[in-house]
C-alpha cells in the first residue's frame, strides 16, 4: 500500500518492502508525523549530524533527507523501504548515510531521533552504542504509539543517557524528551548485549551447547518452546543445500550442521542482529560449511539450488499480526526448492499453516504435533 505522509516540509508517497498493492499495511504512523511536527514547531537545529534510529519503512529518513541523515536499522526490509522512498520522492540517496545495527555509529550525535522499537533489548543496546557519540547539547527525542511507550522505555533513557520525560498524546502517538547527561552516560553500567546461554538437555544435537543473542532476536534470553520442538522433530541425515529461513540465532541451522557435517547450510534472516546471532552460535559450535546472508527470505535464491528448507515463520511485522511473511517465505521455498526438496515449518497449530501449504506446494504432512505446536513437512513436486 503506498501512502502519503504529510510533514511541514511537504508530502510524501511511502511504501512498504516489497511493495505489494494488496498491502493494507501504512508504511508509516503518527508517531512518524507528531515527531517530524515537533522538530518543525520547537526549531530544532537540523544542521549537525542527524541521526535516525529504528525508521520502520523510511518516513522520517525520508521526510528530512534534505539535512542528511544518518539511518541506523536492524531491518533488511526497512533499509530497502528507505532507498525506494527515497527516489519515490525524488531525494538525492548520496544526500543519506545507511547504517546497520552491526556497523560502527557516527562518532558524533547532535540530533539523534529515536523510533521506539517493539525490542526493548534493541533499543537497551542501541542506547548504549551511541552513548559515546551524544554530548551535552545533543537534542533526543524518540516518539512511538502510546501503546508502545512503557515505564520500562523511559527507565532505559534516563539510565543510559539522562533525565527523561514524555509529551502529551496526540492520535495515540506520544514523544520522549531525553536529556542527555555526561555524568549518566560516563556512569552506566556496560551493554550486556550480546548474551549468551547453555540450552537445556532435550536439544538434540545442541544439548548444552552455547547459543549467542544479540539484541532484538526473539526470545533472547532463552530457548522459545516453538523452536524447542522443532528441534526434537528435524530431519535427521539429508545432507545437501539446506536453508535455515528466518535463522534468528541460528540454532536450527547449527543443529543440521552438527547432525550431518556433509550438510552445507545456509542461515538467512532480514534483522542484521539475527544473522550475526546465527554466526555466532553456529562458529561457537561448529565448523562446517556455512553461509550466512541478510535479506529477503528465499529472494536471493537461484530456483531449484536448494534441498531442504527449515522454517519458523514470524506472524507479526511490528505492531501488526500478518501472515503475510510466511506465505511469501513459503512461495519463496517452493521457488528455491529443487523437485522433491522439502520445505520443514513448525508453527502454532491455530494458524493453520497446513492450509497455506497445500495450496502452495499441493501437498503437508504433518509430522509431530502437541497441543500448541505442529511440524508440517511440504515437498516440492515436479519442476
């Protein structure tokens, strides 16, 4: 769904990535307008170096490219949303710094304008890699829907940074007001990002072995039970090309590659955080073939290049609840699939993902199931 934004600087058509005309979806909200109306109404000096932190689709990188911004993201998708609507609206791409949750920050920050992320952990780690960067006199300002602002969000702020309050709500959107503080920031504690953790004996392959988690990965201090079942239940031997789809820290990945270290696996993930997860667990644990990629799911994947599939899709895109990523990372499987490769997927039984799979490959088959959880098996027929 493209849109278009309205901000004292002009209007804006913004999409999502990739942008499909059925998407309801906005790739923007009012938190992204209420923030760009404050800079505008209170005179906020744009001159110095700008700094855009968790922009979802681009709105705000796109609203202020005329003061060249720099854009700090853990979203491959996000990222690819900033540079189309960047050239939707005619800005010089040259004119905006793209940065990576996994890149050095800007050694200096006078503005820096934070989206509060759904992670608190993301935004935990992220205060703290740019805490060096921010000085007396920078102006912070973070915005999200009121449903997205906590007490746990502010404590974060005034812990890392310096003294912190919250504006008024205007259409559900609320600001944060940070200011920043030397003797804070000289004084918090260090970013207990990444985290690292044994997993627990009924794992398999991994069974005790160590798993790395940075920030913003799901289930982060933990073995979600979803991936924990699918661990008891994944093809054994099969060898060949596989695909950890949606690696996160990429403990499905490591288990084939310790089970059969003839497999050649392929980790991937759109979140920069994941797939340095997923690297990290899998060379703390073994040493075979590994490749580890950034991106759209199954995008890059030549047709018929790959064997075997293994996947946990997410059902939200931040706030919103869509099973709009597992059916393209599903199409995306049967397209990379050679004929008789498998796609593996676990999901909550509510979901109904058997559905989505007959229709896409023609055939499921449900492997193992408990009262939440189902493993569903797919195999490619014909070319």
């Amino acid at each position: 769904m493209s849109d278009r934004m309205t901000a004292p600087w002009g209007e804006y058509a913004l999409a999502r990535h990739p942008e499909d005309p059925r998407d309801r979806l906005r790739a923007w909200d009012a938190s992204d307008a209420y923030l760009l109306r404050h800079l505008a109404a209170s005179g906020t000096p744009l001159d110095g170096t700008v700094v855009v932190v968790g922009d979802r689709w681009g709105a705000l990188t796109t609203a202020l490219a005329g003061h060249r911004p720099t854009q700090i993201t853990d979203s491959f998708l996000s990222r690819e949303a900033t540079r189309a609507n960047l050239a939707h609206n005619g800005a010089d791409p040259d004119t905006v710094r793209l940065l990576t949750t996994q890149d050095p920050p800007p050694d200096r920050v006078d503005v820096l304008l934070v989206r509060v992320p759904k992670s608190l952990a993301l935004l935990e780690d992220q205060l703290h890699r740019l805490a060096p960067a921010v000085h007396e006199g920078t102006v912070v300002v973070g915005t999200g829907m009121v449903k997205e602002i906590h007490t746990s969000t502010l404590k974060l702020f005034e812990r890392i940074l310096g003294p912190t309050r919250t504006s008024l709500a205007e259409q559900k959107a609320r600001l944060i007001f940070c200011t920043p503080d030397a003797g804070v920031v000289r004084a918090r504690e260090a970013d207990p990002w990444p985290y690292t953790y044994e997993l627990p004996e009924d794992t398999g392959p991994l069974a005790g072995r160590t798993v790395v988690n940075h920030a913003g990965v799901f289930c982060a201090d933990r073995l979600d039970i979803g991936t924990r079942f699918f661990l008891r239940h994944l093809p054994r031997g099969r060898g060949g090309r596989v695909v950890d789809l949606g690696c996160g820290n990429g403990v499905v990945g490591t288990a084939v590659a310790l089970d059969d270290p003839d497999a050649e696996v392929v980790f991937v993930d759109e979140s920069y955080q994941a797939v340095a997860s997923a690297e990290a667990t899998y060379r703390t644990n073994a040493d075979g073939k590994a490749e580890f990629r950034v991106g759209d799911g199954m995008a890059g994947f030549a047709p018929g290049s790959v064997d075997l599939v293994l996947n946990n899709p997410p059902f939200h895109s931040h706030q919103a609840t869509t099973d709009a990523t597992a059916w393209r990372m599903f199409t995306g499987a049967r397209r990379a699939l050679r004929p008789g490769g498998e796609l593996w997927v676990v999901g909550n039984r509510h979901l109904g993902y058997h559905v989505k799979l007959r229709r896409i490959f023609g055939n499921s088959r449900l492997v193992a199931g408990d009262a939440k959880f189902v493993v569903l098996q797919a195999v490619k027929r014909g070319s």
